[in-house]
C-alpha cells in the first residue's frame, strides 16, 4: 500500500499519496484547480502558471509541487482568483487571439478560463505581434498568433520511434514552437487530429476540416470549464464573477 500524507486546501483536509503532485491530490478530491501546459500522464512542466496555488505563504503551481504532511494549500481565494484572470489577460495581450473567427471557439480552454475568471477586457496593453501562419504542412495548420508556448504538442505528438512532430525555436521571449516538417510530413489523420485536441487553444488545426460543430454546441459553449462543474458542483470563482 502506498503511503500517504495529509494536507489541506482551502481548509479541507485530505489525504494525498505520498509523492503526488497537489494538483493530482485536488483532482482525486474534485477541487479544482485550472490548467493550461499540463496534461495528465506526461511530467509537469510548469510554465504557464495558471495552476498558481499559495502554499504554506508561498506561490506555487500546484501542477509540479509535490504534497508534504502538513502543507496548507490556499487555491479558491480573492487572491488566487485575481492572480489567475491577471494570467489569462497577459496571456489574451501576449498573442493575437480573435476568439469569434477561431475555429476553436467554445472548445477553447484559454478563452474558457476566461469566462471562468470573469475577464471582460485585459487590464494590459495589446501586443498585436507580428507572427505567421505555417500551413505548409500537407495535415495540420500551426497558427503562431495564438500559440501559448504551453508545449503540450511537443511533449505528446510523437512518431512510433519518439520523436516528436513539434520542435521549440529560440528561446525566452522569442521562442516558438514550430512543426518538425521534415519529420511531420507523413502525419497521420489520427496524429494530427490529436495533435488539434491537445492543443488548448487554436494553434494548431486540422486541414480539410473546419466548424464541423457549430458554435454554440461546443464543450464549452454550455457549460463552463472545470472538473469540479462536470461533477456538478458550482464554483466559488464562477459564482463570484
Ligand atoms: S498547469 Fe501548472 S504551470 Fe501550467
């Protein structure tokens, strides 16, 4: 039997194995907590923050930080909640995001979390960056403008010796993440409509296939993100905005 601790968030007690991640131990006890880079069964990565929890005082993502006996968790505060929607909006200003010409529109998890945290318009001044579109590959669309560097693709899409179809380019604030051509020019359909779904934006698209669900029928178009709403229970952060 694997060994456990106790934590708590949000002042709730519970009991987390010993190793796992606090998000893991949220998830297990339907707290949520938002995600954006991280994706279940792949290591965390930690970059795009949203997952920020207070950890005994501390900020931490509760995506890569591992539980320990005792820790206090604070996740559904003011605090959080504002911190949270201040990283949505530098992510909606960072790129170029047109959310009612995106064919992820309502399958979006980024503009999901956005009305989630009850962002109306970004406190923060529009980048409007100057980035292309590669639709040179003969399957899938990469769209840089609205591309959130969460990696996600390049930890998941991968061809049958490991090698992944994404490939990051430079670094820091100049970094993108691009497809491999040479390697992603025999994609499959399957791999490159997974590619599509693991992206939690619109950066990635399928060719050959668009608006096949209308708007308004979408994952999101009804209900608003979040394990813990799927489960049936209403969140504090959606009650308060
Ligand atoms: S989900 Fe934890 S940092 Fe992105």
């Amino acid at each position: 039997m694997s060994e456990t601790v106790k934590i708590t968030i949000d002042g709730k007690e519970i009991v987390a194995e010993k190793g796992s991640y606090i998000l893991a131990a949220a998830i297990k006890n339907g707290i949520y907590i938002p995600t954006l880079c991280n994706v279940e069964g792949i290591k965390p990565r930690g970059s795009c923050r949203i997952c920020t929890v207070k950890v005994n005082g501390r900020m931490m993502t509760a995506c890569s930080t591992p539980v320990a006996d005792g820790m206090k968790v604070e996740n559904d505060t003011e605090e959080i909640r504002e911190i949270r929607k201040q990283i949505i909006e530098l992510l909606f200003v960072e790129g170029n995001h047109y959310c009612p010409a995106c064919e992820k529109s309502g399958n979006c998890e980024l503009q999901a979390l956005g009305y989630r945290y009850g962002m109306l318009v970004p406190r923060f001044t529009y980048e409007f960056p100057n980035r292309d579109v590669d639709a040179s590959n003969p399957k899938i669309i990469k769209d840089h403008n609205r591309c959130i560097l969460c990696n996600r693709c390049i930890r998941l899409i991968k061809d049958e010796k490991g090698r992944s179809m994404f490939v990051p380019r430079k670094r820091g604030h100049k970094m993108t993440v691009e497809i491999d051509n040479e390697l992603a020019m025999t994609i499959s359909d399957e791999l490159a409509q997974k590619a599509a779904e693991i992206c939690p934006v619109g950066s990635i698209l399928k060719k050959e296939k668009g608006f096949n669900m209308p708007i308004d029928s979408r994952k999101f178009d009804k209900k608003p993100i979040g394990y813990d709403i799927e489960q049936g229970k209403e969140a504090a952060s959606s009650k308060e905005n």
